[in-house]
C-alpha cells in the first residue's frame, strides 16, 4: 500500500508548462522520485552498465563501482570470468571492500600474517590477536567475516604513513609503514580504533610483488573487542 501510494504521488506531480527546457526542483529533491529512480532505472529488472572488462584484465583484479545509490565491487575470478557483487556485509551493513581497485592476490601462498601488541613482538613471544601462516588462513579469515560473523555496524577508515625500504636481501625487501585506523560506530562520534607500524618483507614472485610477511604491530597494550578484520 505505501509503495502504491508513493507512486500516485510521484504520478501526481505536475510538468511545467515551458516544457522540458525548465525542469522543475522538485525532479532533483523529491524523496519519492528519487527512490522510484533508483527502484525502476539503477536497481530495476534491466540491463544496467556497471564497468569494461578492459578495467580489470587479470585474474584477482577488483574495482570498486556503484549503480545509483549501491555500491559494488567488480571483479575477475581465477578462470577469467567477470563478477560483480554488492559491497555489504551481509549481517552489519557496511562496506568489506574498502579499496578503490587493486588485485586480491597480494599475499604469497606461504605467506605469515600477524597483529600483535608491540610489548609481545619486541619480547619475541608468538601471542598475537590474529595469527595466518598461509593464504588459505587468511582467505578462511575474510570468508568469517563475511559470512558468519555478526557485529555492530561501523564504518572503518585506514591511513597509512612513513612507507620505506629498510634493507634489501635474497629474500626480498624490508618494508615498514605507519598506520592509523579510526571506526565510526552508527549514531556515536569517529575515534580511534588501532595504532601501529607495519613491519612486511615484499618478494617479487613472477612479474608481481606480494607480501610474503605481514607484522601489524600495534602500540597499545589495551584493544577493543571488535578487533575482528584483518589490520
């Protein structure tokens, strides 16, 4: 019943007589023809335009895209095919997908991943909160989150600082970098969720770089509980 009346309401309003040379500003600020835009051209049973596949040439690229108001992530999956899938976790409503475009193959398939407090690392004791000794661990990760896990809703912004080299070997390079991550919880105020340094060791593996070590190494010895995602 709402939706129908919402449509006589759209259906009701009236085009100026000048024609179409004087739209009205009620075409650009009502509510309800704003949603009826998004229902019937962006979301509606149709063939939309979404990206070219020229945008994404190899395996494990993505690309952030949006249709209207959606947002969506477009990407390639290993045997060449083109998916695209909206950017929202299905249990907390906020985007898992937070990089603009890139390729997802960026870790080795023996590679180490860890978050730990910098009291433990520097003591060289292995207690750390999230701990991936191959890719698969990591991707079973991201697969928890996305799937099973159930959170509050929050959005999450991450800024990285200060990248450089710091040695060079046959094992590859030594990286380190700054990072920040500040959460906004709904309905609460921005603050800051995690502090640290990342200590990595990048190899080249075949015309790539990836990371085959990845130690997110934060400052405080107190952390919250929703420190779920992968730093």
């Amino acid at each position: 019943m709402k939706a129908e009346q919402e449509i006589s309401s759209v259906r009701e309003r009236q085009w100026p007589q000048a024609g179409a040379t004087r739209v009205p500003y009620w075409a650009y600020s009502d509510p309800q023809v704003y949603q009826r835009e998004m229902d019937v051209i962006f979301c509606g049973e149709s063939w939309a335009y979404v990206g070219l596949g020229v945008e994404i040439p190899n395996p494990g690229d993505f690309k952030q895209v949006s249709m209207g108001d959606r947002p969506l992530v477009m990407c390639r999956d290993e045997d060449g095919a083109v998916h695209v899938f909206e950017n929202r976790c299905a249990h907390r409503g906020v985007k898992f997908c937070r990089a603009p475009w890139g390729n997802a193959k960026q870790f080795t398939d023996d590679c180490f991943y860890q978050i730990i407090p910098r009291d433990n690392y520097e003591r060289g004791l292995p207690l750390a909160l999230i701990r991936c000794e191959s890719k698969g661990m990591l991707q079973d990760r991201v697969f928890a989150i996305r799937e099973t896990m159930m959170y509050e809703p929050r959005y999450l912004r991450h800024l990285i600082s200060g990248i450089r080299v710091t040695g060079q070997d046959d094992r590859g390079w030594r990286v380190e970098a700054n990072y920040a991550v500040f959460e906004t919880p709904l309905n609460e105020l921005s603050r800051v969720f995690n502090v640290g340094r990342y200590l990595d060791r990048v190899v080249r593996d075949g015309d790539a770089l990836k990371f085959a070590e990845k130690h997110c190494v934060f400052d405080s010895l107190l952390v919250p509980n929703s420190i779920v995602y992968p730093i």
